[in-house]
C-alpha cells in the first residue's frame, strides 16, 4: 500500500481511514472521492512540527489549497494552526465563508483582476503575492482609493529548473508566473514598489515546480532567495523579513515513487536558509512554504464501480468505469500515474493487464494505461488511489456529467464533505 492509510480487512475489502471502501460505495454511490481525515491533519502536523525542531518556529506553513478546495478542507487545516494560499476570488470567498481568518491567507496568481484585488483588500488579507508590474501598479491604486496600505510579496522566479514535467515548472524565466531575477525585471520592481505608499514589502516568494523528490533545488533556491533578499536591503533600504519557499513537495503515487519525508525536506530547508543568511550576513527571516499536495494528495482515493470489460484481442483490455476525464483529468494531461485497486477483491493478486477507461465521449478519456490490477467484471468497485490533490479541483462537467460527492473519513466513520451533483444542479445556469 502506498501510505498507513490503506488497508485491507478481513473480508478482502480495501479500507481508508479504517473504513471499508466497498461498503462507502454502497452508502453514497461512485463516482467517489475519499479522504483520510487524520492522515491530513498528521501532514499539517508533520511541516509544523519540523520547524519548530529546526527552525524554532519562526515560520507559516500555508496551504496551497487550489489543491483540494472547499470549506470542510479549510476548517480542518485551520484548526491545525496552518494558513491558506488562495489563487481565485472563489477561493478567497471559500476560505472566509468557512471561518478562516483573512489575516492567514495569502492571496496568490498571475492575472487576478481589479475586483479581485478589490475583493482581497476590503477581507484585509494578510498577503498579496505580486506577480507583474501591471497587478502592482493596479493594486497600488485600489489601495490608495481604499486609504490602506496593503503587506505584499513578490514572486520570483529564481532560475531554477527542477526535474518534473514541464507543465508544472514554474521556477525558470520562460514560464507565466512572477518577475525573472537574469533580466533586472524583479529588481526594477522592488524599486517601483519602494515609492508607492500604499503598499508595504515584506517578502519574497519562489515555486520552483511539483511534485519534486529532490531536495538540492531547494537548497539551491535558498540561497538564491536570502542573497536577493540582502541584494534588495543594500540597494533600496527594503527590509525584507519573510521568504517564502512554496510548495512542490512530492508524494507517493506509485511503488516508484521515492519522496522524501516532511521531516527531512524542512530540515534540510532550513539549513540552508540558515546557511546562506550566515553566508550573506543577512537576519533569519520567516520562512514560509506552500504544501498543497503533500497535505491532501496520497491520503485519498476516487472509488468508480465498472461498468463493462472489453477484450481487443492481441492488443488490450479496457475496464470502463463510470467516471474518467469529469472527474480526474490529469492523466489526459500529462499522462499522471496512478495506482489502482478492486476494492472487493484487494486481497488477490494483482495479475489482469488493462487500460482504465472513463465514460466520456472523448477518446483520450482514459485515467491509466497498462495497469496491474485484480481480474476484474462488472459491478466490481476500482479504487485509483492518492487521487486528493488537482482531481476534484479540475473536475468539470463535460458531457454534462454531474460531479463527484466527497467523503471525509475519521477511524471508520464517514460524513459527506462535498454534496453529489444532481442534473438539476447542471442546469441551474442555463437561461
């Protein structure tokens, strides 16, 4: 199994969070996501507890929560001391409907409008991340018209390419995101920054990329950061008292997967922070990171009952389910690997090759290719595990496909966190 989480009971069931799988297919239907609500908090628990061993403390840990969005996710996470990056006025208006205070959030993305920023400012946000010139003269405005003065970080990208797919780095100057340090972009926007009276810098942020198992792009990064940092003090006086890392954390998807432990990534974050500020002669700053994935991704699953079994033969076997693409699209992405289970018979050997089909009209509506998993017939539940992070989030409604209910899971117990979709609910817009 690929965490603590899962198991198998003695009727041959897959559990999550002790609870049996192919019963909570039964009680709230498939498609279905499940999450291990315990096994979420001791994520929270683990980063937070890292730097206080290695860092005394001085640091926030934020939740990327464009990773799993709702109000359940951001009531727990609250309740562990941990913050919140939101990156849509959606998910701003989510976080403060569910009771997390404005002052944990941070306030992320590359294009947030006018009514955004607007939006962001009369919540009295504690961060806004700025990611262009254009948002931090807009933002200065707003602000100004507003009669506050805002706390801002910049995003930075520090040239870093870290080894994931290239649809998910985001830390070397060819990608949408933050000010470039190679061509002076970011320095001239600390200076422009330094003049505006109605916003206050603070900080500097990097994300470097995702689901990364390495730790030197950290290190490396560091030091990057805390020499820019002691680079913007010396050249415009700008007292710089926060540096925030991101996220990028990777998980286990599969047996081949090796990341590193929360324990270890920090350890070795903070050591080099605390390096470079040494070598730099620059304060400690805060640290902050961004875990989305690391928190929420590996302790769930999306459960799909099987709708048929076709044999091609001498060329492949398909397993339809009755979800795909609508509900996880990542595989048609940038080809994810998951791992997969028949919850009903997790107890035998995985020994069927097939590819895993969704039901979309679309024929790149597949969730895995070349897959070991139990004989397999009709009727039978499919559990495709670590499914918790960027599948609900991306879901949608093609072929007006009403999204997935979520499951929360305690020791055995479970209550609905997110309610299913009805086709009512798809029309609801329509005119």
């Amino acid at each position: 199994m690929l965490t603590d989480s899962f198991s198998v009971n003695s009727k041959g069931h897959l559990t999550l969070g002790g609870a049996d799988t192919v019963e909570l297919a039964k009680e709230y239907g498939t498609p279905l996501y499940v999450f291990d609500e315990n096994d979420i908090r001791n994520n929270c628990r683990n980063f937070k507890n890292a730097f206080d061993k290695y860092y005394g403390g001085n640091a926030r840990v934020y939740y990327a929560s464009k990773a799993f969005s709702c109000k359940e996710m951001y009531r727990l996470v609250n309740s562990e001391g941990i913050c919140a990056d939101v990156v849509s006025g959606g998910e701003l208006y989510t976080a403060l409907s569910a009771g997390l205070p404005a002052e944990k959030i941070g306030f992320h993305g590359n294009n947030k409008t006018p009514d955004e920023l607007s939006f962001a400012l009369d919540s009295k946000v504690g961060r806004i991340i700025v990611d262009n010139m254009t948002e931090l003269e807009v933002l200065n405005e707003i602000a100004k018209e507003k009669g506050v003065k805002q706390n801002i970080n910049f995003r930075i990208k520090p040239g870093i390419d870290c080894h994931t797919h290239d649809y998910i780095k985001t830390g070397q100057i060819d990608c949408k995101f933050g000010f470039a340090l190679e061509n002076g972009e970011a320095l001239e926007a600390v200076k422009a920054a330094a003049q505006m009276e109605n916003l206050n810098l603070v900080g500097i942020h990097c994300h470097i990329g995702s689901q990364i198992f390495e730790t030197e792009p950290f290190v490396d990064a560091a030091d990057i950061m805390v020499s820019f940092a002691k680079n913007i003090s010396e050249q415009f006086g700008v007292n710089i008292t926060e540096i925030n890392f991101g996220g990028g954390y990777g998980i286990k998807y599969t047996n081949a997967d090796k990341p590193v432990s929360k324990d270890e990534s920090i350890k070795i974050l903070c050591q080099a922070v605390k390096a470079s500020c040494e070598k730099y002669n620059f304060a400690l700053p805060t640290i902050c990171i961004e875990p989305g994935r690391s928190i929420v991704g590996a302790s769930s699953l999306t459960l799909y009952t099987v709708g048929s079994v076709k044999e091609i033969k001498n060329i492949r076997s398909y397993v339809a389910v009755d979800g795909g693409m609508s509900d996880n699209p990542r595989y048609a992405l940038y080809n994810a690997e998951y791992d997969a289970v028949v919850a009903n018979k997790a107890d035998k050997a995985k020994d069927f090759v097939c590819t895993i089909a969704g039901k979309c009209c679309e024929s790149g509506d597949l969730i895995q290719e070349n897959i070991s998993i139990q004989q397999v017939e009709k009727g039978d539940i499919l559990a495709v595990l670590a499914t918790g992070a960027y599948n609900y989030s991306m879901a949608s409604n093609y072929n007006r496909i009403p999204r997935p209910a979520a499951v929360m899971v305690n020791d055995g117990a479970s209550r609905v966190i997110i309610n299913r979709e009805t086709y009512e609910d798809l029309i609801k817009k329509d005119v």
